[in-house]
C-alpha cells in the first residue's frame, strides 16, 4: 500500500510524517513517533485509554486513521505539562491518589481539560457523565472525581454535590 | 479473538473537499467495495471485529458543504455534522429534546465528538439511539448521487438490520428536520444495562396537543425488531382522544403488544415486553406534560 505524505501539529510542533491509509492514530503516536503517553487498551472505542485531543476535543486514536489528521492539531499526554511545570491537572491527580496503575490516567487528564474547558464549573454529577467513557480499574473513580472536582473554578469548589 | 489493534485491510484513501468531487469518487468505484467514512466510530469497528473488506476509503468530513446546521424552518444537518456539535446547540435541546436526549444517551463524548447524526442512520442498527427521535420529528434524508438528488422520509430508509435503500453511487447528504408543531411534546427514554450501553429498548414519542386532546402522536420504538418500529396501533388509541391516565396506560400496554423483540445477550423477549410496558407509559407522559398538557 502506497504511503502518503501528512502533516500535523502534535503538542504544538509541526510533525510531517508518512503514514499508510489504514495506520491507526495510535500506532503512529506510540511506534512512530515514541510517545508511549497514550495507551491502548480494548481498540473498540469502549474504555477510553487511547483518548488525545483533536484541535482540543477528546477522540479515540485507535478508532483514528491517522491519515485523516492531516493539517489538524493534536494533543497528548506529554503536551500538557510547561517545561518541569505540570498542568493542574496533573497536579491535582498525583495529590489525590488519582494515580495508581497510571493506565488511565492519561486518558482520563486529557477528557477532564476538554470538560473544564468547556464547564469550568461542573458539578460532580456532570464530571462523571462527562467522564464515563473513561475507565479505570484501580481507583474506584473516587479519587480521580475528587482531583477534577479540585479544578473547577474558585466559585465551585467549597460546594459538595 | 479478533485483532483489534491493527487495521489489516489494504484500500485506496481518497478526501475529497467538495459534494461532487466525492459524488465522482462513488460513481466511478461503484462495482468495488467502497465504503464512505464519516466518524468510523461504526465502521473501523466493524472493519477490526467483523473484517469488512474495503478497496476504497472516502473520507467525507473535508467536505465544506456538508459541515453545517441550517436553521431555518426546522434544521437542516450536514453529513459531517458531529453528535457533540448538535448537543451543543439551543435549538436542538430546546426544540428537539428527544434528539438531544438520544444523542446525549449515546457512548461517551470522545465518541460523540467524532460520530456524526448520518453515521447513525446509515449504520441502520435497530439500536440505533437517533433513530426513534428522528422518526417522531418526521425527518428527511436527502440523498444525492452524480445523476441527481431524491429526498425521502427518514422512515422508508432503513430495510433492514445495516440495510438500507441507499444505492451504490449515492451518498446522504443531509437530515431535513421540519419545524415542530407549536404544542408538540416529545421524550426519548433508553434502558440499557448500565448508562452508556447500547439500548436493551429505546423509544421516542411525540404528541401534539390541542387544547385537551392529542391531535396527534408517534411513539417509535427501538431494539425491538429487525429495524425501528413505530406502534400504529397504540398511536390510534390516544389520537383525537381527550388525555387521560387510563389512556395513557392502554396506549402502553398496546404498544408493547405491537412490539417483535427477541431473545438475546441484553434480554429476554419476555423482559423487554414488559420493560416497553413501563417506558412508554412514562414516556408518553412525560411528552404530554412537555406539550402543555396537564396531570390528572
Ligand atoms: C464504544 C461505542 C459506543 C457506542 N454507543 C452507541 C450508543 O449508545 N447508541 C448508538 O446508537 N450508537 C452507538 N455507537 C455506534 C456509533 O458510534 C454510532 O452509530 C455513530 O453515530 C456512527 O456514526 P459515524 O459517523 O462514526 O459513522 P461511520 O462509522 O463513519 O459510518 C457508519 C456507516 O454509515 C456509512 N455512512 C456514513 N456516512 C454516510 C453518508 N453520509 N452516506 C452514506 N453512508 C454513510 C458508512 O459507510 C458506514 O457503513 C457506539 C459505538 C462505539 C464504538
Ligand atoms: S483503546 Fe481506544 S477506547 Fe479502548
Ligand atoms: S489507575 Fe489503574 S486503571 Fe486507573
């Protein structure tokens, strides 16, 4: 299969790569170009662990042609954090035990910025509908709610839900 | 066990930037396995686990005149509209709110930021959350090819399970939604195992209220045959009726009467009879309320 040529802005770097029509996003993030950031877990678009931002919206990478991101944005994992600064979000996880096996984690950071984005004020209940398509098998979601919760805006904060 | 982390289909990829270069695409690769791409959220799955094959790949979400909303009249929603983008519209949660609560049902928002409304439709499984909402607003799909365009309702095109009436060289360009009668309530209502599964019974009801009485109504339900099915039968019990509680619950128990299901992973027929009992009962009442209509 012939290979063609693309070109992308992943983590704010512009990237031209060659890909095949039926390379998966996922594939070419982790094997490509080394960023092991981004997981892969069931490939059928139900646990979420796979999940990177399209000019700043969740998606799934192994539901993704990487083909089909050509001239369009992406985010990873390793494209939150400012130098040594991590982004409060990540901040807010490793606080609040929202880390343990680390598998989901960066799915799980990357919905949340796209929820606070565009709710800064979210209750706990529209956190975990936003975040249902995220899974995790450690946690319980408990700690992992809390860490998002701590994010929201000042105006939200005091208010348990 | 499938493969799921490769794609092994080999195919030509093509992303055309407007309607008739993609129309060309279709008409010329007619008699070879193409298939159209829109979210993929169906078929890339359907290409890992069922090992669809597929010669040549359209990529339809560069098509500008495909990407947007008309409101006008009712709405008019492109084939590359995504599920997030219609959400997140005021006239679709307010005018539309069985669409919006049956979009909103659907997967999580990683998913929705990437299917499209058309994408649902196409896929024609009997699942299908759109679906039901779509029939109960009476909508369109127009449908164009190179030779030209025919607009039919939404209801004539599904055939059967992933089967639709679409030809080879055509494509579904848009979803025509006409403006709702001004005492229209509707409600969509989804029981799954557990939130965000795929529905065990979902179900979409309409009625449109004229002083006490329903002038009409559609109650369309899903799941529960071989495509979505709409309970003739139990709409003819509450149309032209005064509104009342004990209508209500014969038209429910009619309806889960008219209904095919089957035995399978998510239930017995037996459950989702009763199951279709309860929520339309519910549903038509929530509906009744949304049109103005008072409780007993
Ligand atoms: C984890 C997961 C959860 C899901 N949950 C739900 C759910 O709760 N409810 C639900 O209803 N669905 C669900 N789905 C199914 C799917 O997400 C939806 O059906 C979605 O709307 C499909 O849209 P798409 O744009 O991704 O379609 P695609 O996969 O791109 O296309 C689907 C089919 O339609 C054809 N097609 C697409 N556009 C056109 C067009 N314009 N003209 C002609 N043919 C076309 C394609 O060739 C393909 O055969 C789920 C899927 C996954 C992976
Ligand atoms: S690996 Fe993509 S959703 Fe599970
Ligand atoms: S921390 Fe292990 S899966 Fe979430």
């Amino acid at each position: 299969m012939k290979k063609m040529e693309i070109e992308f802005i992943l983590n704010g770097k512009k990237r031209k790569i060659e890909v095949k029509p039926n390379d998966l996003l996922i594939n070419i993030i982790r094997e490509d170009l080394y960023l092991t950031g981004t997981k892969y877990g069931c490939g059928l678009g139900e646990c979420g662990v796979c999940t990177v931002l399209l000019n700043g919206e969740p998606v799934l990478s192994c539901l993704t042609l990487a083909i089909t991101v050509d001239g369009k944005e992406i985010t990873t994992i390793e494209g939150l954090a400012q130098g040594d600064e991590l982004h409060p979000l990540q901040k807010a996880f490793l606080k609040n035990g929202a880390v343990q096996c680390g598998f989901c984690t960066p799915g799980m950071i990357l919905t949340a910025t796209a929820l606070l984005r565009e709710n800064p004020d979210a209750t706990e209940d529209e956190i975990r509908n936003y975040m249902r398509g995220n899974l995790c098998r450690c946690t319980g979601y408990v700690q992992i709610i809390k860490a998002i919760k701590e994010c929201t805006s000042i105006k939200n904060k005091g208010l348990t839900n | 066990m499938h493969n799921t982390r490769f794609l092994t289909q080999e195919f030509e990829y093509f992303v055309p930037h407007t309607l008739s270069e993609a129309l060309d695409l279709l008409f010329t690769y007619q008699d070879k396995r193409t298939k159209i791409l829109a979210g993929g959220t169906d078929l890339l799955v359907k290409m890992k686990t069922l090992g669809i094959g597929v010669d040549y790949l359209i990529n339809i979400n560069e098509i500008s005149e495909i990407k947007n909303v008309e409101l006008d009249k009712g709405l008019k929603i492109g084939a590359a509209v995504k599920l997030s983008q219609l959400e997140k519209m005021k006239a679709v949660k307010e005018e539309y709110p069985a669409l919006y609560e049956g979009i909103t049902s659907m997967a999580a928002i990683a998913i929705r930021n990437m299917a499209t409304l058309v994408g649902n439709i196409c896929n024609a499984s009997p699942a299908g959350d759109t679906i039901p909402p779509l029939v109960v607003y009476g909508a369109k799909l127009r449908i164009v090819s190179k030779k030209g365009e025919r607009v039919i309702p939404l209801e004539d095109f599904i055939s059967g399970v992933g089967e639709t009436i679409l030809k080879r060289d055509e494509l579904v360009s848009q979803v025509i939604i006409p403006e709702p009668y001004k005492d229209l309530g509707s409600a969509f209502c989804k029981k799954g195992r557990v939130k965000a599964d795929i529905a065990k019974i979902n179900l979409a009801v309409g009625i449109e209220r004229d002083g006490d009485i329903c002038r009409d109504c559609r109650i369309v339900l899903g799941s529960v045959f071989s495509k979505t099915l709409r309970a003739y039968k139990s709409e003819e019990i509450l149309r032209g009726k005064v509104i009342k509680d004990d209508l209500i619950i014969s038209a429910a128990k009619r309806a889960a009467e008219e209904i095919k299901p089957i035995d399978d992973v998510r239930s017995t027929a037996e459950y989702r009879n009763e199951l279709a009992r309860v929520m339309v009962e519910d549903t038509l009442h929530i509906a009744w309320e949304r049109a103005g209509g008072k409780r007993w």
